[in-house]
C-alpha cells in the first residue's frame, strides 16, 4: 500500500527564524508549504532537507537564494516530506518563514 498522508487537526503552521542557523523545524511527516525568505546586507541562502538534521545530501529537498535587502516567496504546497524539515539559514541577518501542514500516517 502506497504511503498516505492524512491531516491533523492543525491547518498550516508558520515558523519564524530571524538568524543564520541550522536547525530541525518539523521531526515527523508534513506537507512543505512554501517560504518567505528576507535577506540582509548580503545574500541569503536558505537549503530545506526532508530530514531532521542535514547529514544527508540526498535528503536535500529544496534551496533558496534572495539578493541583499530583499524578499523572495516561494510556494510550494504538495511538498511530501516523511521524515522531517530541517533547514539551514545563511547570510547576515536573514529573515525565514517556513510553512506547512503537519501529516500523520493514514
């Protein structure tokens, strides 16, 4: 049987970060929404992994760049992650939104 995707009692969720990091956003399956990303004095690279820490290239998912003291959005709304979401966040003072649903098994 094909692994399925049900929603939980939560619509979207959006989590904010406003500093250069790596960390875990979601540990468990959800549906990638999209990102706002802000970058600035200099660019601003964000790299999304369907993991819970970003070991793993092949894990890599998604990456996002935005020039200098600007905003890029990007939707992405059927985004199947299983494991996790884990992001790392470069650039000097960067600026992160990350949305999603969060899934359980069916």
């Amino acid at each position: 049987m094909a692994d399925q995707y049900v929603r939980t009692n939560e619509d979207v969720v959006q989590r904010t970060y406003n500093e250069a990091s790596a960390l875990t956003v979601r540990t468990g399956k959800a549906l990638f929404r999209g990102v706002i990303l802000t970058a600035g004095s200099d660019v601003a690279t964000l790299i999304i992994y369907d993991n819970t820490d970003a070991t793993d290239a092949a894990t890599k998912q998604y990456t996002v760049k935005t020039a200098a003291n600007t905003t890029r959005v990007v939707m992405h709304p059927w985004l199947k992650m299983t494991t996790g979401i884990h992001i790392t966040l470069a650039g000097t003072s960067p600026n992160c939104s990350v949305l999603f649903t969060p899934m359980k098994n069916a």
